[in-house]
C-alpha cells in the first residue's frame, strides 16, 4: 500500500488490489486459469465521510463488471445523480479482503473507499499519519449483541 497526499483532513490515496469475483471463484473451481482473472492495482481516495466503494469506469471496464442497477448518489456539494451499480468487486487493503458493490463514476481517475469498506474491513483512519491501520493486526474484529 502507497500513501499519496492529502487534500483534505481525514483523506489521502493509497493503492490497492481489486479483482473481478467471478473470476476468481471460476479460477478456484478450476473453470478458468488463474492468469486469466481480471485484476488491477488501482488508486483510491480514502474517505470516512463517504459511504461505500466508487470505481472509475475505465477500471469496472477492465474488470469486466457489469451494470446491475442504477443508485443515487449524491455528492459534497449537494448535487445528486443517478449511477451505475456493479456487484463482486473483490478488493484487498493491507492483506484483508472483501467483496463489494460499486458505484460507478464515468470521469473518475481513482476509486473512493467510503466507510462502510472501512469497517467492514476493521481498518481505521490515521489522520496524523495518512494511513490505514488494523484496529487488531491479528484479526478482523465483529462486534455481536
């Protein structure tokens, strides 16, 4: 993982793995070889006042993600719009993985991963140092009732 610069307080870049699912769970069942999987090392603004993962289209085009669905999303400023959802985008930070749905951005460069990655992927926020930490390196952390 690579920290960049921050623009504001609370964000900054870094690099991670995204990959398409499907071809991963093809590549283990052995119905395609593991060369073959769609993936990418990509850019993404970390950002704990966004909600979820938004990919730029030229990376869901690599990947090979298909639209299933329309989302509102609504920006900073206010403005609101509707976008393009895709599902299976598996993605990997600090050695952790996860499967996500994605809001599909046509201009973006990079990808935006909004809390809901975040915690699901028990990482937190250092401000101080622009980066991403385990809460516990050990483990991943799920907080039961």
């Amino acid at each position: 993982m690579q920290n960049k610069g921050a623009k504001k307080v609370g964000r900054f870049s870094i690099q991670f793995e995204v990959a398409n699912d499907k071809d991963l769970m093809r590549a283990e069942e052995g119905i395609i070889s593991p060369d073959k999987i769609r993936r990418m090392t990509i850019e993404g603004v970390v950002d704990p006042g966004a909600s979820r993962l938004v990919l730029p289209l030229s990376a869901v085009k690599q990947l090979g993600l298909q639209s299933s669905g329309k989302v509102q999303v609504r920006y900073a400023d206010r403005r609101t719009a509707q976008r393009d959802r895709v599902q299976g985008v598996h993605l990997e930070i600090l050695g952790r993985q996860g499967t996500y749905a994605a809001s599909v951005e046509p201009k973006r460069r990079t990808a935006l991963i909004g809390a809901i990655v975040l915690e699901d992927l028990d990482l937190l926020v250092d401000c101080t140092h622009q980066r991403l930490v385990p809460r516990d390196p050990r483990f991943i952390n799920t907080e039961i009732e």
